[in-house]
C-alpha cells in the first residue's frame, strides 16, 4: 500500500512530492483541503507513528494564533485538534506498507525515498 497525505497549495509538499517522483499507478494521493481525514484514518496513522503528537504540526499558523503552546495538550487533544483543521497534520505523511514517514525533515524525506525504491 502507497498512500500520501499531502496540501496541494504547500510548496514543500510539492517540492518533496516531486522529488520523490512517486510513479506507483496504485498509489493514492490525498489532497487534506479538499478531502479531509477520517478518523480512521487518522487512528492508522497513529498506530504506525506511534502517537497523534507526532503527527501534529506545532508549526502552523494556527497553532500559535489559538495559544496551544501555553496549553497542557493530550494525546486526545492532539487528534481533535487534526480532525478539526487540516493545518495541524505535519505532511506530508506517507505511508509505504506498514512503514509511515510525516513531514519535512531531510532525514524523513530520505528515509521515504528509500522505501519508496
């Protein structure tokens, strides 16, 4: 299985997405504006990450505009607040089998990149 969890307006989504040069006709790409998670989805990602705070991202606008950085968040909270906006997935999130790889970071997009080849 090949899923990715991507924003379409995001130019490092974009710019990842390119160079990992996905070419799977099986892979499924989800664009979270326009088709927001499902709780489902969002428990699968957890299972595979380990935690929701690791799929949130504490680099949204949002984030320091509703003064969640003050706040004692949970795990709970960590997943409500992504059901409810898009901007707190830290993407893009890809998911190759059992493995799961969520955001940016060189290390990240490497470590996709090879289980992608």
């Amino acid at each position: 299985m090949l899923k990715v969890y991507h924003l379409a307006t995001c130019s490092t989504n974009k710019r990842i997405l390119s160079e990992l040069d996905i070419q799977d006709p099986k892979a499924v790409f989800q664009e979270i504006k326009t088709e927001p998670i499902t709780e489902k989805q969002i428990d699968e990602m957890k299972k595979l990450s380990g935690s929701y705070a690791s799929l949130f991202s504490r680099t949204a606008m949002k984030y320091r505009a509703m003064g969640l950085g003050d706040k004692d968040l949970k795990e709970a909270d960590y997943r409500q607040l992504i059901l409810e906006e898009y901007t707190f997935l830290k993407r893009p999130v890809i998911i190759v089998d059992n493995n799961i790889f969520v955001g940016n970071a060189p290390k990240v997009v490497a470590a996709a990149k090879a289980a992608l080849a």
